[in-house]
C-alpha cells in the first residue's frame, strides 16, 4: 500500500457461519475496493477456500 488508510473490514461469526463486511461511515459513495479472504481448514490444512469480493459503495 502507498500509505492509505482503508476502513472497510471482514470478520466470521463461527455461531451463525456468516461472513460480515462493513465500512466506516466517512468512506464516499461510488468508492470501489477488492478484499481477499481466506480461510483454512485446521484440521487438514489441504482443505481451503480464497475468495475476492469486489465491493463498490452505496
């Protein structure tokens, strides 16, 4: 990175299986960003899923 500062995050809730992605309200609409999340099987680390999520803002 080139020093910016982004405010968007990703965080798992393991109760519900449900991937949330917010972003800090100062962000202007129109904006447009990609996120790379992984995750990793801790049993048998061969199992994996790599996903980019382009995100453009409302």
């Amino acid at each position: 990175m080139n020093g910016d500062v982004s405010h968007l995050f990703a965080e798992t809730s393991i109760d519900d299986e449900v991937l949330y992605v917010g972003r800090a309200p100062e962000l202007s609409a129109g904006s447009e960003y990609t996120i790379r999340i992984g995750y990793r099987d801790t049993s048998d680390e061969s199992k994996f899923i790599r996903m980019y999520i382009n995100i453009t803002l409302e």
